[in-house]
C-alpha cells in the first residue's frame, strides 16, 4: 500500500476551480486503479501553514545559541517539522493549483519554504547543494486562463518551472504535469478544455 499526499492550494469552493475539479477527477481515477492505496489531503488554505517570519527566523537563531524558545516560535516550529515529514512520508505527491499572476497563489510558497529545509530535505557542500529527498513520482494538476506552455509567453511561466526546480532541488526527478490552459481566452470553449483535461487525469491515474 502506497500514500499518496494531495496538496490542494485553491481557496475558492471546489465547484468554481477548475483546477480542484481537475484534481478531483484524477483522484478519482486514481482511487479506482488503486484502491489500496490511501490518500491524504492538505488544503492549505483551510490548514495552519506557517510562514517564514519574525517567530521563525527568531526560533532559529535561538537553536544555534541553544536558548529556550518561546511558546509561539515552539508551535511554529513544530507545525514546520510535521508538515515537513509528512511530505517525506508521502510515496507520491499531488498538488493541485490554479495560475496566478504568472505564477502560484501565495500559500504554496509558504508550503514549499516549510518542507525546503536545510539538513533534512537537502543539505549544502562545497559541490553546491545536494538534494536528500528518495525520489518519488510529483504531479502538479494545473489550471490556466491563457497559454504560457509555449509561444511569446512561456517565459512568463513560473509555476511549473518553479515547482519542477525545487524538487529537483530536493532530490525529486519523477516530476510530472497535467495542465490545462486558455480558459479564459474563450469562455465558451472552457469546459470542453475541462473535459479533454479529465480524460488526459484518467489516463495519467492508471499509471502514476
């Protein structure tokens, strides 16, 4: 039995995401082609997902002097390091997002400076920094309103670029995407794009 963490980053109901709907008809297929498998869900916009501030940065500096931290930098900290391992826990990765502004909404990055720590996930050398992450297949099920995947606008893309980097950074190299775009160039057309996407989730779902 494999662990699949599906990691949901859209703060709008599930009905008005596509991105979400997306997920959720690969999850879908994927709990039918393995139905021994358990699935968590993360919502990090309905999930205490600490960011990197004043508590932290202090709680940090008190580590290395090995003074008493106080009660709000514990739990910080803590809820940092559970995150953290239940991602390393995981024996697959999905996250669901829509494209905002050219990039994620800003939970995700919130989320990947949680699970992006030094000595645990990836570790420094005189080679340069070295992933200590085993690898294991990530999904990234995404949703745009315009066409950034190749054309005069791929260079404004830093969704999957970003994400694909830092896991490969962490040691990640089975990075995967399933993504459907213009939505918004012709409302009209947008669901039959939904639709050709759920197929694309079905098919990717017997295999991941």
């Amino acid at each position: 039995m494999a662990q699949l963490l599906y990691v949901k980053v859209n703060p709008k109901a599930d009905e008005a995401s596509y991105s979400t709907r997306l997920a959720q008809a690969f999850l879908e297929a994927y709990e039918n082609n393995h139905p021994e498998d358990e699935i968590v869900t993360l919502d990090l916009y309905r999930s205490d997902i600490p960011f990197l501030d004043v508590d932290v940065f202090s709680a940090w500096g008190k580590f290395e002097a090995h003074s008493q931290l106080t009660p709000l930098e514990q739990d910080k900290v803590h809820r940092m390091n559970e995150l953290t391992d239940q991602f390393l826990a995981a024996d697959k990765v999905v996250f669901s997002a829509p494209f905002w502004n050219l990039s994620f909404p800003p939970m995700m990055k919130a989320y990947i400076d949680t699970i992006c720590v030094a000595g645990k996930t990836f570790k420094y050398t005189e080679a340069g920094p070295i992933g200590l992450v085993p690898d294991k297949p990530v999904l990234l099920i995404e949703a745009r309103g315009g066409h950034y995947s190749d054309g005069p606008a791929a260079d404004m893309e830093f969704s999957k670029k970003y994400l694909k980097t830092i896991m490969n950074f962490l040691g990640i190299q089975n990075f995967q995407h399933l993504l459907i775009e213009e939505l918004s160039v012709d409302p009209n057309k947008a669901e039959d794009i939904y639709h050709q996407g759920v197929q694309a989730a079905k098919n990717l779902a017997q295999r991941f």
